[in-house]
C-alpha cells in the first residue's frame, strides 16, 4: 500500500475512529486501525461493539489494505505540520513519510482482526442537521458506566417522527424531528457512538438497526454500535413532560446561561445556583461563606407565580446549552417537582424539552 493524502482530512479521520476504539484490550488487534487504498482511502476500526468506516479522498500509487495500532497513527497524524502525508508499506511497518520525516509503525496481524460489522436492515432517513438534536438530548444521559441502563438515549419512531429521550435520574431530556420511516424503532442505544455520528454525518443519513445492533451511514461512512439491553426510560418518564406549571418564564437561553456561568465560582461545595422569579426579571445568585457571592439580573416575561429555585449549576448549564441561540420557556412548578425547559421547534422541526430536578436547600 502506497498513498499520499491531506495530512489534516488524514489526521481527523484516524482521530474520529481511533477515538472509539478501546486503548486497553488483551488483543491489541481489537485497538488496530484498518487502512484500506483503493480509489480512495477508508479507513475504519471495530472492537466488536462499535464499527466505524470513514473514507477520504487520496492519491493512491499502490492499492493495498493494512492493520496498525490506532491511538499511535493519529497522534502522529495529528502532530504533523506538513499539508500532505505520505504512507507506505515498507516490509513488516508502515511508514509515514513529508519531506523531513519519517515514523514508522508496525503493521498488525490483518487476518487476526474481526473485520467491521455490516450494517443492519436499513429502518429511515434523517437530514443530518436534525442529529444535532441527538447530540443535545446525550447530555442528559450518564456517564457512569456502573449503571449502563442510563447511559443510553432510547429512540423510538412512529409515521412522521423520531423520538429520542435520554435521563440519569436528575435531568431528562426529549426531543422530537421529521424522519422518512422504513421500519419501526424501539431501541436504547449508547450515547456516545450517536453524538460521534452527529458530530461527522452531513447530507442524508441512513439508520439502520435490528434487535442487536443500530447504525447511521452518510455517503461512504458509517458507524454502528451494539445495542444496550431493554429500552429505558419508559412511558412513565415520558409522563414527567406533563407537568402542571405554577410559572412560566419567557428568556434568553444565553442570556440565562451566560449568568449562570459567572454565577457557578461562588455555589460553594455543591456548585448550586439560585433562580428567583421576579416581575419582570429573574436573578440568578451564587453563596458560599468562603467564596463570597453573586447577584445578577436577566430580563424575562414572567407569567404565574414568582418562586425560588435551587439548581446544580452544571446540570442547568448543560441544560441551556442544549437551546443555544434559541428564546426559551422555564416552565417552574412548586416544590422539588422538576423544571422544564421548551423552546418553540425551529425551521427543521425539532422539538426539544429538558427536565432539570431542583437541590434541597443548601443553607
């Protein structure tokens, strides 16, 4: 195998699989990146659970396909200065050549390697500007891996729409876009393999799935994943999105978010943030003895009652960054009842609600 490619189109694309695959595995062949040259150069990596294929424009001399240690090309990659790259197959490694260097890794054992998995049927189509919805919702999902169950974002379809809801016990998140239905989806997926997918996929992208394992591919490129167990959560989460409002409050997301930044250094140990509704204005405030304190004061519409909430400052901003750009509705209730967060869909028909439980007091 002999190519020369743009080093940066190299770089990403061997950072975007080497990123899914495992660094400490008992076969280091599961941690190899597959280098494939032919009219262009794919390259892709799978651990069995996940399967990653991204191709790339190159220049290839000699077609060929080689297995090499994942995290070790694309920090090499990644640290070139030079615009084009050059790699080759010289006896048992594969070199990677510019003008004024050379690096040289070992190729792995090819045949060894479980190949990448093939896609599932083929279930719809979503525009990828839509998956940027996806990505939001995984922001409500855990990343405790001890309790995998809510690790995952549950999709499900119907005719016209997807819905995909996400929740780690203290946030939920739910959001709702056009799709093209082929098939029926019920399925509860790991977060991380779709926010990959919705950071790269662009144009129309494919989703495939059956009973073991999803899949989303746009042109040459896919990722697949295996699927959790049982989907969760169920309609009794979905039931939470029914709240009974005791205010409604009419502000800027990053207005909101920005105060709740500056706000965050003074919530002391538990990093808690305090929203009181005011007439016109709510004031967001951080206290810590130690730290000292805040105040500041954001213009709203203030419909209802006027309350104080308390808030884990990292689980509302996680929150409001999901509406970035976007005029947002708070809908607060009494008590330690959840607030919900709704904005009106945009131009490509997302809908997207985020619950954030409140803290007991902290005083």
């Amino acid at each position: 195998m002999d190519l020369t490619a743009t080093t940066a189109e190299l770089a990403g694309a061997a950072a975007e699989v080497a990123r899914l695959l495992p660094t400490r595995v008992l076969d280091p062949v599961l941690a190899g990146l597959r280098l494939r040259a032919g009219t262009d150069v794919e390259i892709a990596g799978s651990d069995q659970e996940h399967g990653v294929r991204l191709s790339i424009g190159a220049t290839v001399h000699t077609e060929g396909e080689v297995l090499v240690p994942a995290k070790p090309l694309a920090a090499t990659l990644q640290a070139l200065d030079d615009p084009q790259v050059r790699l080759k197959v010289e006896g048992q490694r594969l070199a990677v050549r510019t003008p004024t260097s050379r690096f040289a890794l070992p190729l792995l054992d090819l045949a060894h390697h479980p190949g990448i998995p093939a896609l599932p049927p083929l279930q719809g189509r979503i525009d990828a500007a839509r998956l940027s919805a996806i990505a939001a919702v995984a922001g409500a999902a855990s990343k405790d891996d001890a309790l995998p169950i809510f690790t995952g974002i549950r999709i499900q379809s119907d005719e016209h729409r997807l819905h995909v809801m996400a929740t780690d016990r203290y946030r939920m998140a739910h959001a709702t876009f056009p799709w093209e239905q082929l098939g029926q989806l019920d399925l509860l997926v790991p977060a991380k393999a779709l926010v990959e997918a919705a950071r790269q996929a662009h144009g129309q992208v494919a989703l495939h799935a059956n009973e073991d394992r999803i899949g989303l591919a746009w042109g040459n490129n896919s990722i697949s994943t295996a699927l959790l167990a049982a989907p969760f959560p169920d309609d009794r989460a979905r039931r939470l999105l029914e709240a009974v409002i005791d205010s409604t409050v009419l502000v800027d997301a990053d207005a909101l978010a920005r105060a709740v930044r500056r706000a965050t250094p003074y919530g002391g140990p538990h990093q808690a943030v305090t929203i009181q509704v005011e007439d016109s204005e709510i004031r967001v405030k951080g206290s810590d003895p130690q730290q000292g304190e805040s105040e500041e004061f954001v213009k709203a519409t203030v419909d209802g009652d006027r309350l104080t909430k308390t808030f884990q400052a990292r689980y509302l901003a996680d929150a409001l960054k999901a509406f970035a750009g976007r005029r947002i509705e708070l809908k607060i209730q009494d008590g330690l009842r959840s607030t919900v967060l709704t904005s009106t869909p945009g131009e490509d028909g997302v809908e997207l609600t985020y619950l954030v439980v409140p803290m007991r007091s902290v005083a």
